[in-house]
C-alpha cells in the first residue's frame, strides 16, 4: 500500500503553457499564416465538429503538406494568448482616418474663406434681375425725317399718351378730356408709314440775334456791332437754318420745359442746318470737313447760298475774337484799375513769345471811353475744359467751331470761349521755361484755336492751395482732377478779373440747337427765379405729365417741404423728430425746414457777415427776395441733399470740423454749369484760408449753401428712349425725401439706382445720348439708320433743341485729299497712266 506523502502533492508540478511569441516572431507566424492560407489550425481550435471522423483518421490533411515551426505540436494543445493580432492595421487606419479628418477641416475652411470672399467681391453670385425699364418698349418716333414734318400743334406725340399707366377710357366717358388712343400712336410707327417722296419743305433762317437790338436798347444798354469772323470783315458769324415743325409722332420732352425758358420747340434742326455752316457737308479741300458728303441732300445746298462755304483753314478764333471784343468794349463795364493790379505776376508765364504779357488782360480794350447808355453789360468767359493730348477730329471742330461763332463772335462779344488744359505730366518744366510752355500750348490745340488756352497741372494746384490735409479718398489725390474740378477754374478766376460769371464747359456736350438761344434765355430765367422755397425746388425733376405747369410744381414742392409727405420712401431718409407724436403716420410725414438764407456747418466758424441774407422771415416773403438777382450757380441737374443716399462721393469732405453727417451740403451730377465771380471767390477762400474743399460735383452747391448765395437748377429738356409710365419715372427720379430726388436710400443718385438714368438724354453715363446723335448725324447705330434707310424713307432726322451728354469719339466717314490717297495706295488719283 502506498504511503501518503504531502509533500508530493504540495509539490503538483504545473502544466506547462505554450511559450509566448515576441512581436516579431507574432507578426511574421500572423503573417506567414496569412500567406499560406492555412486556417486549420484555427478551425480546429474553435470549431464545433471537434469530434468528427476526420480528426481520429486525419486522412483531410494533404500529404505534401509544408511544415510550419509551429506544427509539431498536438492539435488538443491549446497555446497561450492566441488571437489575430491587429495592432499594425489600428495604426494604419487610425492614421488615414486623422489625415482625412485634417484634410476634409482644411478644405472646409479654405471653402469658407473664399465663400466670404467672393461674397464680398460679388463673384458668383446670380446676376440681378433686369431693371424695370429695360421691359418698357423703345420708342420709334426720334428718327421721323423731315419729309413727314407738321406744325408742332398737330403733332401727335409718340410719348408721352398719357394712358401709359392706366386703363383704356371707357365708351362712356368720351365727353371727358380727350386723351391720345393708341391707334393714333400706331399709326405713325415706322411700319406703317409708307415711304414718301413729297419735296422737302423750305428751311428758315434762325436769328436767336434778331430781337437783341430791341431788348438792349428798351432796357437801357447799348446794341451790339456786327462782328466778322475774318480780318477783312467779308465773312461773318455764319447762321443756322431749321426748318419749322417737327416730324410727325416725334415725343415730347418727359422731364424739363421749353416754355418756362421761352426756348423755342416749334423748330427742329437736321445736321446740315445745324452743322452745315461750320464745315459738315463740303469738301476738305474748300475749308470743310469733307464728311456728309453722300446720303440724302436734299435742301442742304440752302445752307451756303448766302454765307457761301468758309475756308476755316485761313480762320483765327483768337483773333476773331479780340477784333470783336475791342470794337464792342462800349457795351461792357470798364474794368477796375484795381482789381487789374491785383493779377498775380504769375500770369505773365501763360502767354505765348509772340504776345505781350498784357494781353491776356487786354487793357486797351476795356479803355475805351464808354458810351452814354445808362447800363453796361457784363461779361462772361466759356471754359472749355480739355487735356494736353486730347486728339482733337473733325466733328470735334464741328463742336468748338459752333461754340466760339454763336456765343462769342455773333452776339457783340458777351461771352468769350478759353481753354483750361491740364497736362497731366507734371515733371514737364512749363512754369520754369516759357518756351516749353509755349511749345506745349501750341501743341494742344488745333490750328485754329491756338493761343486760346491756359495750361494748368495739379502739381500747380497743389502749390497754390498748399496745406489741404491729404485723404486719398478712394486712393486719388484732393489736389486732383477728378476730385477737384473746380481749382482750376477758381485758379483762373483770380487771374481774368474782367469776367463776372464763367460757364464751365465739356468737350463731350452736344446741342441739337443754338448756344447762345440756351445760354441767354436759361441766364435770363434764373435771374427772376425767387429765393423762396429755391433750394427745395432745385432737389426735384420737374414731369411735367405728372406736376402739371410750373406754378402748379412750385406750389406742390411748397407742400411738401411745409407738411411732409406719407411716403415709405421717408423710412430710409434720417430720423428726424415728428412734427405730431400723435400722428398715426408721424414715422413717415416729417415736414422739413425751408432753407432761408446762409447755411454754415455747426462746428465750422465761417465769415458770413458779407453773404446775402434775407430782410423778412420766411412767411413774410411774397417771393419776391431773389427777383432780378443774377445766380450765382445755374445747373442742368437737380441740387440733391446726398445725406442718406448711397451715392458713393457723399463722404468726400476735407478739412471740416464738423463730422460728415452734419455738414451741410449739396450735389448736382455733371459739372457743366454757369458760376459767378462772387461763387468763385467764395469757393477760392475756402480752399485757401480755411483749408475747406469737397467732391467737384459737391463743392459749389454746397459752397453756395454755406454763404446764402443764389444758386438754380434750370430744368431744361430732357428726353428718354422708352415708354416709361410717366407716374412711374416720376416717383422713381423723385424718390428721396418728401418727394425730392436726394435724401434717402431711395433716391435715384444712390449707386445701385443710377441705372435709371441710361435711357436718357443728360447724364454722366447715358446711353441714349450718343446714340441719338450718331443717328441725328446719319449714321448707322446698332444696325438701325443710315444713308438708304433715309433715302427710301422719310428723309434725314430732324430733332428740337436739345442737350446731349456725353458724345465721344464720334468717327466721321471722311473723304480723303489726293496727298493722303496717294500715301495710302502709292499712286496718283487719276491712275498710275495719268
């Protein structure tokens, strides 16, 4: 039996456990595993047919099976820590997985950034819907010729009908105000206008002269002397024809008057009338354009037959002009000694060699003892304002010949036409050698303009108006052109004291009529406007569809400025306090305060003790301060308030105390306008002594505001190329404040409204303009026009007296002199056997 011994069983020996593999050894058998496939030892460890036959036999197993390291050992063996081991794919994925995550955060936020940028750029961004207008349809009826011309009484107009906007009148109303129909309209369309051949009808003579004599001597001055263009006195200022009526169905002026200025719309002018007398319509080789020569001449010989065709190739304006200015210095105000001392030295330098220094101030001519007649006139200088390398074509010279005949040489010298030239180099040395000054004025001028002009540089503007604190508002200069029009012309001021008013002038301007009928009748009105309730007239469009005559304008504006109106367009004006807390509409109808008198900025001490102010309160005046007064500031475009709008130019003040939003001010977009001397020397102090200037468009209205000085928006015609309702154009252009056109968001001269503006006539951008004149001239215009439409048709185009901004570069088909065709085909013009 055996004997219990404890300590052998204390002594049990431990099953031994299948040593554990290193992670080398692990990865490769895990690896090696995976290569060869073989998953038996795995199946055999963990499946549930452990039992089965092919275990007791192991006849399943190849024969030629390759042995692994690990095959010895009994399959009932189990080993320690078996399992996959997955440690190399977790670090894999996990690093992929991060890369993507990095990856995908990155691109979000590269998406992102560029989203916000093109956000702010605009790009991307769906295109807006079209404007409103560009649905209304064109109208047709501005290229009716003058074979189809009737009496402006019979005329039935185009546009504006009056039913553009409303419902056709019903049958039983036909007793009610006849209104036109539109069969009437369709009528006299093109299409159904069958071309005739009728003989034109005789042109007229237009002498706007003809009545001046009477005026001046009835109202105490002196008649003027006959001036001649020529220094035989054989030629002189050549006149215009028209031809009475217009052609029938041509549209009537939407915005502005004819009657109010006693303009005259009972005659229309076609380009040979117009322009014949400065050289349109006859060869280069007889002095003349050598453009219009083919198309439809018909009546156009009328023209020459008693001026004949003049040479302007032998023609001096310069000295047409001071021929003209000495033999009627009778007529005009003797110019002060005093002030004639006062002309700074620097001037000598803006004369040519060949001239004496003082003749730019012509002494002699203001010298002349002055006649018995009780009142003396006043002079006026036209500025045009060009560059030293402008290229100066023919219809250039059509333009600036008819402005020196009609103003200067035809009316007895009471206006005089300069050029103030800016050469935009300024390290050219015209201030310190005369030569070169004279070489680059002569070369900036045609032929027969030179010595006309007066150059000018900013570097020049920055000397003599020093210390203006440098903003570079949208990165441009103050002392700049763009943003400082006006200091050349202030600049220019100082130095020709013998003119009271300047008119600031463009070279891309175009009038359909006579200068000198728009200069003196637009003069004349705005001399007998009344100061009262002149500043809240001058900030609207005047429709005359819509606002009925002028009295009735007037007294609307007067309601509106004095009760406000109930208009949601008021919600983007500036909070104002309400007039009536009570009023359920307060929010919306706040009155305003009518300007009376000067209006200086809160913060800014200005000398206002010399401007003009009123002698009565505001509620006193019969409106009649301000009668006979001579305006200091006459504009073709509404003095809007650009507090509230977006207009873009707003903000650009310089040396003001008082903060933007509370300065005073006042805008009118393009800058042709009439000035007088007392504006001039205002805005001149300004600059100079208080450091004070603003955006061009914005500095003489708002200088004119500050220091009460007479300022008028003359509301001439203005004509639009589509059928706008014409309720609808008038709450669009009306659409600031209590009815005007500036104060609030609204207004049609914030940025993204000012579109409104290119279908018509007078406007920095507008598109309608220059077409009308390329087509008035008889050219083709986007595959409308021409000379065979006008021959098969109604003839050339015959158009009223109207404005035109901007015209440029307008490409005449010339003819070519024999020099020229021989350079071009290098041989003779009869032919190489001639």
């Amino acid at each position: 039996m055996p004997t219990f011994n404890p300590l052998r069983i204390a002594k049990r020996q431990i099953q031994a456990y299948t040593p554990i593999l290193t992670t080398e050894e692990d990865d490769e058998w895990v690896d090696e595993e995976y290569a060869n496939g073989d998953d038996s030892d795995w199946n055999s460890a963990h499946s549930s047919s452990t039992l089965s036959s092919r275990e007791t036999s192991a006849s399943h197993e190849p024969m030629l099976r390759e042995k692994s390291p690990y095959r010895g050992r009994s399959r009932g063996q189990s080993r320690a820590y078996q399992y996959r081991n997955y440690r190399r794919f977790s670090r894999r994925f996990a690093c992929i997985l991060a890369t993507t995550l990095i990856v995908f955060i990155l691109t979000l936020t590269e998406l992102s950034y560029n989203s916000a940028r093109n956000v702010e750029q605009g790009i991307g961004t769906p295109p807006p819907p079209p404007p409103v207008w560009e649905q209304f349809p064109f109208l047709k009826r501005y290229h009716g010729g003058i074979r189809t011309l009737v009496p402006r009484s019979q005329n039935v107009p185009e546009y504006p009908t009056g039913d553009e906007d409303i419902p056709k009148v019903d049958p039983s109303q036909e007793e009610q105000p006849r209104r036109v129909k539109r069969q009437e309209i369709d009528a006299i369309s093109p299409e159904n206008l069958s071309p005739t051949h009728s003989p034109v009808p005789p042109s007229q003579e237009f002498d706007p002269y003809k009545d001046l004599q009477h005026e001046d001597i009835s109202d105490g001055y002196a008649p003027p002397k006959q001036c001649f263009i020529d220094a035989e006195e054989e030629q002189r200022a050549p006149p215009l024809r028209v031809y009475n009526g217009v052609p029938q169905g041509t549209p009537v002026n939407v915005m502005g008057s004819y009657e109010i200025f006693g303009l005259r719309d009972d005659i229309c002018f076609e380009r040979f009338g117009r322009l014949g007398p400065y050289g349109l319509g006859y060869s280069r080789k007889y002095g003349g354009s050598g453009t219009s020569l083919d198309g439809d001449r018909e009546g156009a010989d009328a023209v020459w037959e008693r001026d004949g065709e003049i040479d302007y190739r032998k023609i001096s304006w310069k000295d047409a002009q001071e021929r003209c200015v000495k033999k009627n210095s009778y007529r005009f105000k003797e110019l002060d000694q005093d002030a004639l001392s006062l002309v700074p030295s620097l001037k000598s330098i803006s004369t040519l060699e060949e001239r004496d220094i003082n003749d730019e101030v012509d002494v002699s001519s203001h010298s002349t003892p002055v006649s018995n007649s009780k009142k003396l006139l006043s002079r006026t200088a036209v500025i045009v304002r060009t560059w030293s390398d402008f290229q100066y074509d023919e219809e250039d010279l059509l333009y600036l010949r008819a402005l020196v005949s009609e103003l200067a040489i035809a009316s007895g010298a009471e206006y005089e036409l300069h050029f103030l030239i800016h050469v935009k180099d300024n390290d050219l040395p015209i201030w310190s050698d005369k030569s070169e000054y004279n070489r680059v004025l002569n070369e900036s001028l045609p032929e027969e303009f030179r010595c006309m002009g007066t150059l000018w540089t900013e570097r020049q503007m920055s000397l003599f108006y020093g210390g203006l604190a440098e903003t570079f508002y949208r990165n441009l200069p103050v002392h700049g052109v763009y943003r400082s029009t006006y200091m050349p012309m202030q600049h220019f001021a100082q130095h020709h004291p013998e003119y009271d008013f300047f008119w600031h002038w463009e070279m891309d301007i175009r009038y359909t009529g006579h200068f000198y009928h728009l200069f003196d009748k637009v003069s004349k009105w705005a001399k007998q406007q009344p100061r009262k309730g002149l500043w809240e007239r001058n900030s609207r469009f005047y429709v005359p569809a819509e606002h009925g005559s002028w009295d009735d304008f007037r007294q609307m504006v007067r309601v509106q400025t004095e009760h406000g109106t109930s208009t949601s367009n008021n919600i983007w004006a500036d909070k104002l306090p309400s007039a009536d807390p009570h009023n359920p509409n307060a929010a919306d109808q706040k009155p305003e305060v009518p300007i009376w008198g000067p209006e200086p900025p809160p913060n800014d001490p200005l000398d206002i003790n010399s401007d003009p102010h009123p002698r009565v309160i505001y509620n006193a005046d019969k409106y009649e301060w301000g009668v006979g007064e001579d305006a200091d500031f006459i504009t073709f475009n509404p003095l809007f308030d650009p507090q509230g709008t977006n207009w873009i130019l707003a903000d650009d003040l310089t040396g003001y105390e008082t903060p933007n939003l509370a300065v005073p001010r006042r805008t009118a977009i393009i800058t042709a306008s009439r000035l007088s001397r007392r504006l001039l020397d205002t805005m001149h102090r300004e600059t100079s002594l208080h450091r004070h200037t603003m955006f061009s468009e914005m500095w003489p209205g708002s200088a004119a505001l500050h220091h009460g000085l007479k300022a008028v928006y003359a509301p001439h015609p203005v004509f639009i190329d589509r059928r706008w309702p014409t309720s609808y154009l008038a709450a669009t252009f009306n659409g600031g404040r209590n009815g005007a056109a500036g104060g609030a968001r609204t207004s049609v001269f914030s940025d993204e409204r000012q579109h409104n503006f290119k279908g018509t006539t007078w406007y920095y951008d507008a598109g309608f303009a220059p077409n009308l004149w390329k087509r008035w001239l008889g050219y083709k215009v986007d595959n409308d026009g021409g000379e065979q439409y006008e021959l098969s048709g109604e003839g050339r185009m015959c158009l009223p007296a109207m404005l035109l901004h901007p015209v440029k570069q307008v490409d005449l088909v010339i003819e070519k002199s024999e020099d020229e065709y021989v350079e071009e085909n290098g041989e003779d013009v009869m032919g190489p056997d001639a």
